[in-house]
C-alpha cells in the first residue's frame, strides 16, 4: 500500500486527495492546508490535517481545528507528496522534498523543469517509471494530449494547431476574471505548444489560448494534418478504444458546456466531475490529411486520474493499461455515460 501526502487542498488537491483515497494500491496519510477555512473544517472529517510549518499550528487550533503536525511530519510517515499548492509554489517545495529523501508529483502551473519527466497516461506512461519526480501537464495540456495520443499512434502527426478558449477562473474562485472581457494570449505559440511536446515529442505544434468570463469549462478547435489519410468515422471509432475520451451530440442537447457540465451533474460524479475529455461528434471533420474536432475540457478534475497513474508509474507499480483500469473503475470513468 503506497502512503502519499497531498500538499495543498485546493480545487486539484481536493479532488487528488479523493481519488488516491479510493484506490486499492495506496493511501492519504494526511493533506496539507495553510488556513483554517471551512474547507479545511471538511476535510478533516475525512483526512488527517496537516499544515506548512509550525508557525501555522496556532492558527488551527484557535479555530478549534484539530491538526496532526507539520509538513515535515507527514513526510516521515510517506513515500510520495502530490504537490497541489498554487503554481509556483511547488519550485519552492522542491528542496524540502529533496531533504526528506521524498518522491513527489508536480501539477502542471510548475515548469516542465521541475521534474524529471512530464506525464500523460495516453501519451507517455512509460517515462515516469522510477522517477523521483514527475510533472503532471496542465488541464489543457492533458485535454489535447488525450484525444491526440491515439491518433498520433494510429495515423502519425504532422502538424498541429490548436486554439484554446479558456475559462477565466475555477467556480469557487471570486478573486479572478476576466469579467467583461475577452483576454487573448498576446504570443505565438501559447505555452500550451511547448508542454504539448514535453508529453508527445517533439511534433510541430501551435496554439494560442483565449480566456473567456465563464467558470465551467476549456474548449478547443484543434486542427491536425495527419501523415496517413484519416476518417471522422476512423478517428470516432478509435477514439471509443479509450474509456477517457467520450463522445458528445448536439443533437440529444448538448451543444454547450453549461449542459455537458449539467450531464456530469446528473450522473451523481463526485463533485460533479467530468474526468473524460468531450468530444462534440459534429464537429468531427477529415478528409485526406486534415483532421479537425472541437473538445471540452473540465479543468476541475481532468488531471486527476493522471495523478494517480503517475504514482504507480513512478513507484513501477503497474504497468499502463492496469493502471489507467484500475483507477477508471474506482472513479467510475467510461461508465454511466450517456
């Protein structure tokens, strides 16, 4: 049983801290929190509750908030951290990590070189193997590495360009926007482009991100020119192969984020997760080498599963599809869909 520490208890770390805990193969021994909120008052009904350092231990207990020790002290009872503070933070992490002789994951806010390897399950699962420390790609990056990983393997890729219209800020988030406005990304590529190839190689890629004030999902029009001929119907079929990727109509209503998000909703998914990237089946075009699609992303919860199967990755626990099987059953993906 691997015993993991989740540092940080944000919308990722939650949602992290919920999927290990359920696995058959590891364990949270504790979470990390810096402030004695209400979603610390909540997760300790079901974690136990660590924070940063000792000049943080009063804090807690003024608020009446029990608290097991420090950061330092869950790293004496674990073998692995996920790192979920904000970005940034875990570059600052990393020595402590080190002095404690500890294996840790990296979500994707950090730089590609803070770990060893970058990871995606359907692209890369192999390259994490034995490493001390691994970088899980951003939402996004996951988002285009999950539907494109199977077409590079089945058809090659040539070039890809994709345009991401980003949401502003996460739901529970009031400190950020935009509000009334569209923010463009003022570069080409995106940084997108560059963590896409940490992930596939070194193809050529483009992008550039565009936010937008909503709070529910990323979407992207991604363009692919393919090396061999591909058809939507070939490329929807292989797609179905991969219980992480589903495929979406218009035509049974939905045709926007709100009601895809509204689908997770009625499913009953912990926290109303859609884990599975969303593929609007109309959207699907190709003909010759062209391949265009346009895909939703829950940025909430998609990298979730990749943190899981990164641990075993890591600590050579399983190999790829008994990885990506075993925490797909335990978070339902690829089940109960309509």
């Amino acid at each position: 049983m691997l015993k993991v520490g989740v540092n940080g208890y944000g919308t990722i770390g939650r949602r992290v801290a919920h999927a290990i805990s359920i696995q058959d193969d590891m364990k949270v021994v504790g979470i990390v929190k810096t402030r004695p909120d209400y979603i610390s008052k909540i997760a300790s009904r079901e974690f136990s509750l660590y924070v940063p350092d000792e000049s943080a231990l009063k804090n807690f207990t003024d608020s009446g908030i029990r608290v097991a020790g420090t950061l330092a002290n869950l790293m004496d009872e674990t073998e692995a951290i996920v790192d979920c503070t904000p970005e940034g933070q875990g570059e600052e992490n990393l020595p402590l990590y080190r002095k404690h002789g500890k294996r840790a994951i990296f979500q994707g806010g950090e730089e590609a070189a803070i770990a060893e390897a970058s990871f995606n399950a359907y692209a890369n699962y192999d390259e994490s193997s034995g490493k001390n420390f691994v970088r899980v790609v951003s939402c996004n990056t996951t988002g285009l590495a999950r539907t494109l990983a199977p077409v590079k393997d089945k058809f090659g890729i040539r070039r890809v360009n994709a345009t991401l219209i980003r949401r502003a800020t996460d739901q529970n988030d009031s400190s950020k926007g935009p509000i009334n406005a569209i923010e463009p990304s003022l570069g080409f590529p995106s940084h997108h482009a560059p963590d896409l190839k940490t992930v596939l190689g070194n193809i050529d890629v483009d992008s550039v991100a565009i936010k937008v004030p909503t709070t529910l999902m990323h979407v992207h029009s991604v363009e692919v020119t393919t090396k061999n001929e591909a058809s939507a119907s070939g490329v929807l079929d292989l797609w179905k192969n991969y219980s992480r990727i589903i495929a979406v109509s218009g035509k049974d209503g939905r045709k926007s984020t709100a009601q895809i998000m509204d689908m997770a909703r009625e499913l009953g998914r912990n926290r109303s997760d859609l884990y599975e990237i969303a593929v609007w089946k109309e959207s699907v075009y190709a003909a010759g080498n062209t391949l265009r699609y346009i895909q939703a992303i829950h940025q909430e919860s998609d990298v979730v599963p990749e943190n899981v199967d990164a641990l075993r990755s890591m600590f050579e626990i399983a190999d790829r599809e008994k990885s990506i099987s075993a925490t797909d059953t335990k978070l339902g993906i690829g089940k109960e869909l309509i």
